[in-house]
C-alpha cells in the first residue's frame, strides 16, 4: 500500500496530470497494477518458500488480479466523472 501511496502523491504533480490530460482511469488501472503485481509477487514467494508447490504462482496470480481489480474500482469510484 505504501507503494501507492506513493504513486498517488506523484500524480498531483501538475506536469504529470497535464501530460495525462486528467486520465483518471489510466492512472487508476496503473496504481491497481503496481498494488496487485507486489502483492500477487508476496504470496507467491511465501507459498512457494513455504509448500514447494508450482501451484503458488497460480494463487500468485489470483491475489494480483483481485487487488488489482479492487484498487482500481475503488479508485474510479472515488473520482469525481
């Protein structure tokens, strides 16, 4: 989350949003990316670390699409459109 937090402080840089030209969606579909990848690349390792089984990169992979959905509908659902 801190990850994103991060993002989110660099995107009210008023050269960033210009070059954007205000694509709140894009910007939200990125931070929902970079949130889920870190989180989905966590539990992979750790079940991989911890079960050896191939199977994590599965879960992996579900936990990134998950947040990464979340995030950015949260985010595009606290936009002003």
């Amino acid at each position: 989350m801190a990850v994103v937090a991060s993002l989110l402080q660099v995107w009210h840089d008023d050269a960033v949003i210009e070059a954007l030209e205000d694509d709140r969606d894009f910007k939200c579909w990125w931070a929902g990316k970079i949130a889920g990848a870190t989180m989905g690349v966590a539990v992979a390792a750790g079940c991989g670390l911890a079960t050896k089984k191939t199977k994590c990169l599965g879960i992996g992979w579900g936990v990134h699409t998950t947040i990464a959905d979340y995030i950015s509908d949260k985010c595009n659902g606290a936009q002003n459109k």
